[in-house]
C-alpha cells in the first residue's frame, strides 16, 4: 500500500499550461555564426579580434561577416567564458557568396582583402574586395569592390594565399580552376590594401622545379628571408615537405627541399 501523497492538476489547468505561449514558443537557437567550412578568417591584434567571411555550409555558400572580439584574451582565462560571436553588416554592395576564397587583414588600413573562390565548384571567381573599417573601430565596415590594373590571375576557388604587410602585397598560388583541373601558377598583387598606388596583379615566373598544380595547400610567409613563401600539402595529395618560392627576387626561384 503507498502512501505518498497524491496530487493532480485539474484538466482545465493542465489544458491551459500545456496550450499556453509560453509552452508553444520555445525552440533552440545557435549562438554565433553556421557551421561551415572552407570559410576565412583574419585576425586584428590591436583589437584582439577574429573576422569571418562567407564559406559553405549544407544549404550553399554564404555571404556572411562575423566577429569575435577578445577571442585571444578569452582563451587566456583560467575560466573561458562563451565566446560572443557579433553578427557584423557591413554597408555598400557586398560580394556574391562564396566559399574557397582568400582573404587577408592589413593593420595599417584596417582593410580585409578578399579575393576570388567560389559560389558553386563550377562557378570560380577572380573579384577583390575590401571590408573597410574591419575591425568596426570607427563604426559600421562597408564593402568595396577593387579594380585592380594588369592581367587578372584565373578565376580559383581553394588556391593558397599569404600576405606581405611590409610591401602590402597579396600572394595567390595554385587552386582549382572549377573545371576539375589543379593551378600552379603565382601572382601577386600589389597595393594590396587599396593604395596608396593602384593595385595591380602581376604573375610571377619562377625559375627551377615548380611545385605541382593542387588545392588546398598550406602556406606561410616569412618576410625577413628575401619574401619567401613556404607551401606545404595540397590536393591532390603530395609530400608533406615545404617547397619555397622567393617572391621579392627576380627571377623568383623557387627552392626544392632538401
């Protein structure tokens, strides 16, 4: 026999409840940008904040600016806090969605330097964008769109870029071309950051063993060592060793490993 107490709500009262607003309204929602990839992401060290542009997700690609301020300082914490992710809209025209792309941050003009990818794998774009006021310092950023002088590089989505702030020149190599071919080629654009010259792609003519044609390969950048960049990996895939390309030389040479 039990003799816990019993207690029932009345049928009225349950109706109510379980009719009401508050019970019919409530859903989850996601804090912060859509899971994606393929995406970029830049970092302004004065203001300790990450900015992330466009990538693809399951419904297509996106078009999309996010910032995370203090992502360095949160991480430093003994006790991390959420991070808080800040939908950002920038004003002006701002580019076609896409994903694949490059992009880049200058500190000296606040610009982020987008260039090319895709809005679709058959669909590559070879257009340069600048989010002025990346960081938001000043207030709102707005896109503009760049018209550089020169040949234009190929339309690519997936290629590898690094930037040099010294020289505010943006480096591109390899990619895809959207037609199921690999890119080796390089080029760089200089002015990068809109000025204070007009900025203007140039393609470079290594001399030596180029690395192969591929896609999503690594790169870094090292700015005291005559303007080398290092590329490493790729798709398809190839041996893990870095291949050097002088790009502050002429003729650029690029450099085997050893």
């Amino acid at each position: 026999m039990s003799y816990l107490k019993k207690s029932f709500l009345p049928a009225a009262a349950l109706f109510a409840m379980l009719t009401s607003p508050f019970a019919q309204a409530q859903t989850w929602t996601q804090d912060g940008p859509a899971p994606r990839y393929h995406t970029s992401a830049v970092y302004d060290g004065v203001t300790d904040q990450m900015v992330v542009f466009g990538g693809e997700a399951a419904t297509g690609p996106l078009g999309d600016v996010w910032s995370r301020p203090g992502i360095i300082a949160a991480g430093q914490t003994v006790t991390t806090t959420p991070y808080r992710w800040v939908q950002v809209f920038p004003t002006g025209t701002a580019p076609s969605a896409r994903y694949g792309h490059a992009a880049a941050y200058d500190g000296v003009s606040n610009h982020m330097i987008v260039f090319g990818g895709g809005t679709s794998s058959t669909a590559c774009l070879n257009d340069v964008w600048l989010l002025d006021d990346a960081n938001s310092a000043s207030g709102t950023p707005s896109w503009v769109q760049m018209s550089p002088s020169g040949k234009l590089p190929p339309a690519r989505l997936n290629h590898t870029s690094v930037y040099d702030s010294t020289n505010n020149n943006l480096i591109i190599f390899g990619g895809s071309n959207c037609a199921f071919g690999y890119l080796s080629d390089v080029w760089i654009l200089s002015n990068a950051s809109g000025g204070p010259g007009t900025p203007t792609w140039t393609q470079l003519s290594p001399t030596g063993v180029a690395p192969t044609a591929r896609e999503n390969a690594s790169a870094i950048y090292d700015g005291t060592n005559v303007g080398t960049m290092c590329v490493q990996a790729g798709v398809p895939p190839v041996p893990l060793a870095c291949e050097r390309v002088h790009t502050s030389e002429s003729p650029v040479e690029p450099e085997s490993p050893a």
